[in-house]
C-alpha cells in the first residue's frame, strides 16, 4: 500500500472485500489474497480511528 488511503477510501474497499469473501466463489489462492488486503485495510481503519481518538483525548487534555 504505497498511498495512504483515508479512512472512507479504506472502510469502502474493506466493505468491497468482505462482500466478495461472503460471496464465495473464489479460489482458495483469491480468498488469501482477499483475506490478507482486508487485514492491510482493516489497519488502516484502526490507525485512523487511533488517531482520532489521541487529537480527542489531547483536546479534552488542554485547559481553555
């Protein structure tokens, strides 16, 4: 993953590869390549998340 997706670009493709998996009708071989894109995808949608949890977690931290 060269490019750093947002993190609605990688929930939609993650959404893309869970449907596909749920379909069925793959290859074992396309099924671990699926598999393993929506392991990267779903690290990336937790590195979001995390991110975004910190800014709340520091804004909530700062005195007004």
């Amino acid at each position: 993953m060269a490019e750093r997706l947002s993190y609605e670009d990688a929930r939609a493709q993650l959404v893309e590869v869970v449907a596909r998996l749920e379909a069925g009708g793959t290859t074992l071989e396309e099924a671990l390549a699926l598999w393993e894109r929506g392991e990267q995808l779903a690290t990336v949608c937790q590195e979001w998340l995390d991110g975004a949890r910190a800014r709340l977690e520091a804004a909530r931290a700062t005195p007004e």
